[in-house]
C-alpha cells in the first residue's frame, strides 16, 4: 500500500479531490477525534495526529503538482 494511499484515508477521501475539498474533510475528522473534545482518549489522539499528518503531507504534495 502507497503511503498516500494511507494519508487519504485517513482523512476519508479518495485522493482526486480539489484543495478546498480536503481542507474541509480535514476539519471534520479534526473536530472528531481533537484532544480538547477527547480527553484521556488515546486512539482519538492518534487519529488526530495522522490526520494532521496526512493533511499537511497531501497539501504540499498537491503543492508542488499545481506549479
């Protein structure tokens, strides 16, 4: 499985979006599993994490694709 592959997942899309799309899908699974709304949840915090992870990750990766 393409790394990638495991960043759209996370945050539940499928990889052909546009920008503002997975900024939104980003949000959303951030308000979900966010600390402050989950504390002492520590798979809640994980998910957070890699949805970060994958977000900040898709956008440079669609960065550098749009020059």
């Amino acid at each position: 499985m393409c790394i990638r592959d495991r960043y759209y997942r996370a945050l539940g899309i499928t990889g052909n979006e546009d920008k503002v799309f997975i900024k939104k899908a980003f949000m959303r699974v951030a308000q979900k599993y966010h600390p402050d709304k989950n504390p002492d949840n520590q798979d809640s915090i994980e998910r957070f994490l890699d949805a970060k992870n994958a977000y900040e990750n898709i956008m440079k990766f669609k960065g550098a694709s749009d020059d």
